[in-house]
C-alpha cells in the first residue's frame, strides 16, 4: 500500500531521507542526526588519538566517523526488533525514523492486549543486549589499545546504554511499555497502567533534564547539555502524549458515528459562496456537500474555508473553491463506531467527512470538532 499524499508532504518538509525498507516498512533517517553523528565523531575522534598511541588524527576522526554510522544501525536493528515483533503479531508498522535522541516505530494502532505491548517492547532492548554481547566478544578478541578494540569498546557500552536507558520504567520509554503491559495484567485497565508508566516517565524526564543542567561544558560547550535538554522536554511530551491516547482509547467503545451527525445539504458545485450560505441557513444544516453534474456528491465544503470568504466577494467565489474533493478516506459509513472510528479518522486527517449509509447514500456529516468534543465530554 502507498502513503497517501497527505502523509507523504510532511516528510520532504522536515528533513526525512528515506535509506531502505524492511518488510514493506520504509526506514527514514532524519537530518537531525547529522547533530549526535557530527558530536559522536569530534568527541570521539579525540579519544581514538589520546587512548591509541601512533594514531594519526585523520584515522582517529574516520574511525570514529565509522563508529557513529555503525552506532546508528545499531539503533536501526533496535527499532527493526520492535517492527519485526510487530509485524508477526499483525500489527502494521507505518515507518520507522532514525533521528537526534535515537530511533522510533511507528506502529499503527496502539495494542489492545498486555502481551502484545510486552513482546514488541521487549523486542528491541534484547536486540541492543545482543548487539552489546557482539561487541563485547569482538573486543575479547583485538587488542584494547587498538583502533578496532577502542570501536568495538564504545559499540558495547554504547548498545548496552541505549538497552539500559530504554529499560527505564516510564513512558515513551520500552521500560515504561513493559511496566504497562505488567500493570495491565494484574489491574486489569490499560488506562490506569499507563496513569502510572507516564508519571514514571515525568519522573525521569525530570531527572534527565536536571543531568541536562549538571552536564560538564568544559570540552563540547553547551551542545550535549542542550540536547540531554531535548531528550527530557521528549520524553515529558512522550509520556503526556501516551497518557491522552490511553484516554481516548478508554472513551472510544461509547463513540458511535451515527450520534454525532450533522444534518447536511447537498448543493450544485458551481453555486456562489453567498448562495451555498443561505441555503444552508434555510435548511439549518451542518454541513455542505457538492454534486458533480450527474447528482453524484464530489465534495465537501471545509467550514474553516467557508467562513474565511470576505463577507464583499461571497456573491462572486465559487463554493467548490472552499471545498475538499471527497478521496475515499473523507466517506465514512454510519455504521462505524470506537476505535474502528478513531482508525478512520486518523488515518485521513479531515475537518469534516460524509458519512453515507448502507447503500451508499448520504446519511449526513461528521465534523471533526463534534469528534473531538464528544472525547472531552466524555471525560468530565
Ligand atoms: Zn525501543
């Protein structure tokens, strides 16, 4: 399946290169590692030169180069453990990104059961441990006060750091999915297993962001304080992030689209803005859908865009300039409800959808504010 364009766009705009695929799943690396590759290389690249006697600074800089690289498809393999697992339980993966602070998958849905969450999670520290192990053996069998040995020495603490710091218990964290999908086993709600792993995830990015402070400048200046800083503004994003999900997936089940429909009216697509207006005033609608000449609706009026005509030019501007052609994704059946709703309107990000019934015909409109609305109400 390809992304739809919409999904596609924001990956040119923030810096995204694609470098392969695994299974179907594309692998991007950001331009932000370009930061962590260029640290990597100058704060190791030193090292090399002091710990290796006779080591020119060219060799020193390109192994270190060399180490970076190698680092990150240690992060790779980390994250392709993750998708691996994922895509074995049939759990679509959308991409997964190499970027600053490490690496993420995008799994599709959130799981719905303990040991799916336990099995993908774990996945990918286990990686990081065996990788770890590799460099460790590796190390075992070269001089130390080599330029292998010193590689291989920073690719096992390097890939027992990124196991150890993703086994801490707070969300986004691994850890902090193991210590939910434990919870969950024994509390029985996934809601407040994650209440609990997203405050463990706080409490941690407090504390990275107080090391953050506390780091050293004297050698590298304020760039590894600042990016220890990132790291905790993500992971206190992160946490907030999975606690909201976890609302709103508590809430789906009592979501059902036929209770939040909008009357609509159906007008021709080359009537004015002024005229489509007053028609629907008239009918005291919610919405309005275009049909084509052949009484087939085409598309549908974004009320954002509407509104946003100057009062003086409504008699002149077409309706269908203010309208979204209707993609498959924005013709919704009225038979949808909870998370099979939710998937639907993530996957094709829209302010206002047609919701058709069982024979195709137009049933009304779904406007994504009255979505939106019904998930707060509900938590009050
Ligand atoms: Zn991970």
């Amino acid at each position: 399946m390809s992304d739809p364009p919409a999904a596609r766009q924001p990956h040119r705009r923030s810096g995204l290169f694609r470098v392969g695929r695994f299974y179907g799943v594309p692998l991007y690396f950001s331009a932000s590692w370009l930061i962590i590759a260029l640290l990597l290389t100058l704060s190791y690249g030193s090292l090399i030169k002091t710990v290796v006697p006779g080591t020119s600074r060219t060799t020193s800089y390109l192994a270190a180069l060399a180490f970076a690289i190698v680092f990150a498809l240690c992060v790779l393999a980390h994250e392709l453990g993750h998708t691996a697992v994922s895509l074995a339980l049939g759990r679509p993966v959308r991409r997964v990104v190499i970027f600053l602070l490490g690496g993420v998958s995008e799994i599709e849905h959130e799981p719905d059961r303990p040991r799916d969450e336990f099995l993908v999670s774990v996945a990918g520290p286990l990686v990081s441990l065996a990788l770890g192990g590799v460099a460790a053996a590796g190390r075992l069998a070269t001089d130390y006060y080599s330029v292998p040995g010193v590689v291989l020495t920073l690719l096992m603490w390097g890939n027992l750091v990124v196991a150890g710091f993703n086994l801490l218990p707070g969300l986004p964290l691994d850890g902090g999915r193991l210590l939910r999908a434990l919870v969950w086993t024994v509390a029985r709600s996934r809601l407040n297993a994650t209440r609990i792993s997203a405050w463990g995830g706080r409490v941690i990015a407090v504390v990275v962001a107080v090391s953050g402070i506390l780091v050293d400048r004297s050698q590298y200046g304020i760039t590894p304080g600042l990016i220890t800083l990132v790291l905790a503004a993500y992971l206190w994003v992160g946490a907030g992030q999975s606690l909201r999900l976890a609302e709103v997936l508590d809430r789906a089940p009592a979501l059902h689209l036929a209770a939040l429909l909008r009357p609509g009216l159906l007008v021709p697509s080359d009537v004015s803005v002024a005229e489509a207006l007053r028609r629907a005033n008239e009918g005291r609608v919610g919405g309005l859908v275009l049909v084509d000449a052949a009484d087939r609706p085409s598309a549908i009026v974004e009320e954002r865009r509407i509104s946003a005509v100057p009062m003086q030019q409504r008699a002149w501007t077409a309706v269908s300039t203010v309208a979204r052609p209707l993609d498959q994704g924005l013709v919704l059946p009225v038979d949808l409800s909870g998370t099979a709703l939710l998937d639907a309107v993530r996957a094709t990000p829209a302010s206002e959808y047609l919701v058709v019934d069982a024979r195709g015909a137009p049933a009304g409109i779904l406007s994504a504010a009255d979505l939106a609305g019904a998930l707060r109400l509900r938590s009050a």
